[in-house]
C-alpha cells in the first residue's frame, strides 16, 4: 500500500524519518494527481484487502462497458473509496465521442446541483461561527422576504389567488428545500410559469443579489414547511455566505473548503486554461442516438463569472472524494478540520418536518444532501443513514458512514439518468463481501 492510500485514512501516525519520506512521497504524487500517476496510485489497494469481491467489481465494468457499446453514454468515470482508502478507479470510454479522445482520471465534469453540498457546508461553517440560527426568519437577513405572499389558486379570470404565509420562512426552510420556492424548470404551474417570465434562470442572472431581488417579488408555492420541493434554495444559501461573510461567494469557498482540502480541480464554471479537460456533455436527439450539447449553450460558460449555489461548480472525482471523506470522518481530513462533527451530524440527519413528504419512498432530506431512512422502501441496496446528492449530468455521490464507503459516479448525459444511477448503487453494493 502507498504512503498517500495510508496518509488518506484517519489517525495515521507517522514517525519523524516515515513521516519525511511521506511528504516526499505525497507532494511526488500531488504533481501526478489527475494524471495516469494518479491512476496508478488508486490501483494500490487491493479491493479484497477492503471487503470487496474484485470478481462482482468486474459486473460493474461490464454494466459500464455496455452503456458505452450501446451508445446510451460515451464515458464514465468511477471511484470507490472505503475505510479512507481507494479501492477502485476506473475510466470507461471517451471524453468525446467525435475525437475519440479517452476519457482520463483528470477529466473535469459539470457537477451541477452536487454543488448544493458544497454550499451547504459553506454557509454551515458560519453557521458554527454564531453568524445565525436555523429557526431564525429569513427575513432578519433578507427583509425583501418580509412581505412575501402564497399562492393559493387561481381565481374566475385566471389570476392567482395569495394569501398570507402562516408561519416565517426559516434559513432551516431553505438548506431543506421546504421554504416554499421552486425552480422553475421542471415543473408548469403557475408560480413556476412566473418564475420563468421574469427570467429566474441561471443564465439570464448575473449575481446572487439579482437572483434573491426577483425572488422575494414571487409568490411561494406553498406554505413554509409543509412541503419539500427541490428549488433555488441553495442559491439563497449562497447569498447567505456572502451577508454572513462578506466575501463573494466562489471566493469564500476556495479559501475555506478547497484550499484546505487540497481540491486544487475544483472550479466555477469553466475557466479557460482547463477547458481542454472537460468531458463533452451529450443527451439524446430526436432519433435516439447521444448528441453534444452545444459549447453555445452551455451554462457553465455563464457560471465562470457568475456563481451560483445550486449549480456552478465543476470538478474530478479525486477532488470530490477529498470533500466527502472531510463529511465521512465527522467534519475533518487530513488534521484540517471544516465542520464539527454534531455540525455534520445534523446536517446529514432527517430534518424535514414530520408528515412532509420527501420525492421518493425510504429517502428523506438533511441540510443540502439525501438521506436514506429505509432501504427496502427505496428498493435498492444501501444502508439506513447513507447520505450524498446527484447532478443533472448523471453525477452521483453515496457516502455511506455505516461501510465507511464513498462511491463516485461521474459522467456527462443529461437530463439525470435515474435508471443509471440506481443501477450503479446496487452494482456498488453488491460488491461488498465483508
């Protein structure tokens, strides 16, 4: 086993003369990391040594390998890591189909709404600091919120009917997706409708400021806490780091989780001198076949300038990994320690209101990740109190306390693939042998 599979667990002693060579060894490798060096560093754990059956991982590579031969995604990259340490890295496919360009460990993938962790962990750092309460109104922060109305119908002539809210939205309501916003894109009724009519859409905002400025002026769809609608909360979030801080948003990330951490690949949208390393986006055309989304369309090439906190960062799944692992040991990696661990605990415990339905049976919803409550509800394997997120380029992240696991599942196919995603859980979890 190396020196930086050991140096990545917890609790790790060592000596004076280990410990030189060790950093020798770990800043050797931080030169190589992203590159094949990386690759070969991940390949140092044997999977068996961890629990799992190299045997049922080939049932993964061959699910992947047959996506990709169906033409159903061009690549995929995936990364186990379990008790601190790397038990599979595997690159499957390419980063583009046209050029034929194999997709690499250091590939750069838009991590969309897996953005929203982030910002949550970013606001909770504050939070710890005594900026706020949950249970405080949003509006003590926000006074646009103050005045806030709910839609409650639409009258004879096809106005919305508004009424008072019956209780305060809380900063509790928003990392939970409960305060009664929306998003505006998946959804026709008539509070989302107007979302869209005043150009509440991440590419026509060029600020957090101007995001919360329009959405103080709509209506909520429902009233506080009564029920959990996935929306642009984590936006507000990110507004929040910037009053609570008074720094921009993407610059308090970097100075307080990614450098820390040591994710030096985790990025706002898609900076110039890393664009080469992005994989291609693709979705199905008309016929069927994987079509490439437009570099003209892309949003992330809006997100370069302009963060936002449900969606913007992008990222590799080495980098991701070091940002679950600091979740997975309570809050810190590495000696560097972001949250405390009653903080972590809280966050990825079920915090929706009772009654409130969550979207999908056995899983509920914490500060900014899913968490599951019963596997047998969801039907799929996993273990009662996992928790992560997904992106809407099929991007998936389980973090697993019980299995000391964290599974990384990056590719570029959008809308979310759920099928894909599911079947990638149950072909992770069904490699455990011990």
């Amino acid at each position: 086993m190396s020196e930086v599979a050991r140096g990545f667990g917890r609790g790790t002693y060592l000596g004076g003369a280990t410990m030189r060579r060790a950093l020798l060894v770990v800043a050797f490798a931080a030169a190589c990391l992203g590159t094949d060096g990386y690759a070969q560093q991940a390949q140092t754990t044997s999977p068996q040594r961890l629990g799992f059956s190299a045997e049922r991982l080939q049932r993964l590579d061959a699910f992947l390998d047959a996506e990709i031969a169906q033409k159903r995604k061009a690549g995929a990259l995936v990364l186990i890591a379990r008790g601190g340490k790397i038990v599979y890295q595997k690159a499957h496919g390419a980063a583009d189909i046209d050029t034929a360009k194999p997709l690499r460990a250091d590939a750069m993938f838009r991590l969309y709404s897996m953005t929203k962790p982030v910002t949550s962990v970013a606001l909770l750092t504050l939070y710890e600091q005594g900026k706020f309460q949950l249970t405080d109104p949003l509006e003590k922060y926000i006074p646009a919120f103050r005045d806030v109305k709910v839609f409650a119908g639409l009258d004879s002539d096809g106005r919305m009917i508004l009424q008072e809210p019956k209780r305060k939205i809380t900063i509790q309501d928003v990392f939970r997706h409960t305060a009664g916003f929306t998003y505006g894109y998946f959804s026709d009724t008539p509070v989302d409708l107007a979302y869209r009519a005043a150009g509440i859409e991440y590419d026509k905002l060029d600020s957090l400021q101007a995001l919360v400025d329009k959405l103080a002026t709509m209506p909520l769809l429902y009233q506080p806490g009564e029920r959990w609608v996935y929306s642009f909360s984590h936006d507000v979030l990110a507004y929040l780091v910037e009053y609570f801080s008074g720094m921009r948003f993407d610059d308090y990330c970097r100075k307080t989780l990614f450098e820390p951490l040591g994710m030096k690949d985790t990025v706002f949208g898609v900076p110039a001198g890393r664009a080469a390393r992005y994989a291609t986006s693709y979705s199905l055309d008309g016929a069927g076949a994987l079509h490439a989304d437009s570099t003209r369309n892309d949003t992330y090439a809006h997100f370069t300038d302009h963060p936002f906190g449900g969606s913007s960062l992008a990222s590799t799944p080495r980098d991701y990994l070091l940002f679950s692992q600091m979740l997975l040991n309570g809050g810190e990696l590495h000696g560097t320690r972001i949250l405390g661990t009653k903080t972590v605990e809280l966050m990825t415990s079920d915090n929706l209101p009772p009654g409130t339905a969550s979207w999908a049976d056995g899983i509920r919803y914490g500060l900014g990740v899913s968490v599951l409550v019963d596997p047998a509800q969801l039907g799929n394997l996993g273990s009662k109190g996992q928790f992560g997120w997904g992106g809407y380029a099929s991007t998936s992240v389980v973090i697993d306390p019980k299995e000391a696991l964290i599974a990384l599942l990056f590719t570029q196919y959008t809308p979310t693939d759920s099928r894909f995603v599911s079947e990638f859980q149950t072909l992770v979890y069904q490699a455990i042998a011990r």
